[in-house]
C-alpha cells in the first residue's frame, strides 16, 4: 500500500517541484499540497496522510505549530519538516512538536524520499548536516578561535552582538531577529559575518557550538 503524503509549503515552486519528486515516486500517494499550516492541520484531518511534509517557515501558522496540532489530531501520523534553517534551537523545537525528520532543503532531492519511508514506519531520520551539527553542538569539543574557551570568546563581543548570537542559535530566523529588535534584515545579516569574523569560526555551526560553550544556549533539551 502506497504511503500517503501530505506536503505543505508556501513558496509555490517549491511546493510543485515537490509534489512532482513525490509523486514519481511508485511508493508514495499524494493526496495534498497546501500553502500555510492553517490548510496543513484541516488538510490533515481531511485526508489523513500516514505522513506530513511540513515547512517550518509558514504564513498564518508555522510548521512546527501546526505539526504539534496535527499530532494532537492524528498521534501516529509521521512528521518531515522541511527547511532551509539548520540551527540547533529549531531542530530542537521541531523535535518536541513530534517530528520524525528533519530534512534541509537544499539536500531535499536525495534525502526527503528516505525521510519520508523512515517516518511512515515510526522512525527518526536527519539529514546528515543536521546530524553532524547536532553532534557537534552536544559535544564537548574544543572551540577554535584561538583555543579560547566559550565564556572567553563571547566576552570579547557587544552586548548586542550577544544578543543576536544568542537569538541566531537558538532558531530566530534573520526576519525575526530583525523584528525584535527593530533593525533591518540586512543589518542582522552583517551582525552575522561580523560574529563569525571576530570568533574566527568559518561556519554557522561553529558560532552554535561556542553560543552552546558560554551557556548562551542550552543544548540539553
């Protein structure tokens, strides 16, 4: 029996780019595509897919709200979120909401389908980015930076800086940063490479890993 497949997403292209991947797919049915979480959580309801494909990032209401009303509705129903974020506040969020994987979108091509199968049986599945960044981010490692520690790098920033850091690790898209703190988008942007230029870090992960390291961010769950 095919593997019924609800998709939600806002971003038109995507979205039917999407349903066309899933759709090849000889295993898969899909029996809905829908732009907002709202849609999502009746569509769920109506058509009662064994698993939902939801972006986190929704006009209305956002995909991990509208994976933790699905699961109310439909406890054993299987949950992919979709995303181009990969900060460890968001996994962890998505994680609490009862999502089963948690696939990037720029590696949704050749992940998604194992996502997908994995979920429909019960099963955890994360792109590999998204595991890695998780393993770094619960180990212990050594920061880089100069071998300073956490505490010793982060005291060499703004309090500002330390606030967006803060923000930026624990899941706020650069939209939301922005919001709250009455700054444009492209001013968050630039706080973003100034971190990463004055911690010496060369990825996203590695400010995670030293926010997680100077007690910014609790990492525990």
């Amino acid at each position: 029996m095919a593997i019924k497949v609800l998709l939600a997403d806002d971003h038109v292209v995507m979205r039917r780019g999407l349903a066309l991947l899933i759709d090849r797919e000889p295993d898969f049915e899909l029996v809905s595509e829908v732009p907002d979480g709202n849609e999502a959580i009746r569509a769920c309801i109506e058509h009662k897919p064994d698993v939902a494909v939801l972006d986190i990032n929704m006009p209305l209401t956002g995909g991990i709200a509208a994976a933790a009303e699905i699961k109310l509705n439909n406890p054993d129903i299987g949950l992919v979120m979709l995303t181009f974020q990969s900060q460890i506040g968001v996994i962890r969020a998505a994680v609490r909401a009862g999502a089963h994987g948690f696939v990037l979108k720029d590696s949704v091509e050749h992940e998604l389908f194992d996502a997908i199968r994995a979920a429909a049986k019960g099963r955890r599945y994360v792109s590999s980015y998204v595991a890695e960044l998780v393993m770094d981010t619960m180990l212990d490692a050594e920061p880089s930076a100069g071998g300073s520690n956490g505490h010793e790098a982060i005291r060499t920033l703004s309090g500002r800086e330390q606030q967006v850091l803060q923000m930026m690790a624990e899941g706020s898209s650069n939209n939301a940063i922005a919001e709250s703190l009455h700054l444009s988008p492209k001013t968050v942007e630039t706080y973003r490479s100034r971190l990463m230029h004055k911690l010496g870090v060369g990825s996203f992960a590695e400010l995670v890993r030293i926010a997680v390291r100077a007690g910014l961010v609790d990492a525990s769950g």
